[in-house]
C-alpha cells in the first residue's frame, strides 16, 4: 500500500472552520474590550474636570471675607477682597489691595 501525503479536503475544510471561529472569539473579546476602555477613559475624563471644579470652588471660597446663602439654601454668594494691580514677584499672583 501507498502512503498517502497531505490533507484530504475535509481536514482542510474543518480546520479553516476552528480557526474562523477562533479568530471571530479574539476578535470579539478584542472589541469588547476597547469599548469598556473607551467608557472608562471618558469617566475618568469627566471625573477629572469635576474635581477640578471643586477644588476651584473651594479655593475661592476659603479667601471670601464674607459668605451668605440664600434661596432656601441653593444660592452662596461670597464677598471677595480686591485685586490690586500689583504682582508678587515670588509668586506671580495678585496682590490684595488694603484696605479690604
């Protein structure tokens, strides 16, 4: 008896077939995870700039002379000091002008 060499059509057919439904899985798996690594970069994204915010607000609000609230509470109004035109010059920031 002769020995056969190569692959008959249905090992060529079944193989192609496991590796198509091996390559669609990664794939699969591959744009799912970009999706999730999308969403969490724009919650980071958004959480960012609402720290931001607050730290901005905070730091405002720790330099008012005076704070009121009014609107049943919705509403705080500060009163700053004035900015002179002088700048420090260790600084970079304005000055206070005196008096308050």
């Amino acid at each position: 008896m002769r020995k056969r060499r190569g692959s008959s059509i249905v090992e060529v057919v079944m193989g192609a077939g496991l590796m198509m439904l091996i390559t669609l899985g990664t794939m699969s798996l591959l744009v799912s995870g970009l999706r999730y690594a999308t969403r969490t970069t724009s919650d980071l994204t958004m959480s960012t700039k609402n720290a931001q915010a607050l730290r901005w607000i905070s730091e405002l609000s720790r330099g008012a002379m005076t704070a009121t609230i009014t609107n049943a509470g919705s509403q705080i109004n500060f009163a700053l000091p004035k900015d002179s035109a002088v700048t420090d010059a260790y600084t970079g920031e304005k000055e206070v002008a005196y008096p308050l």
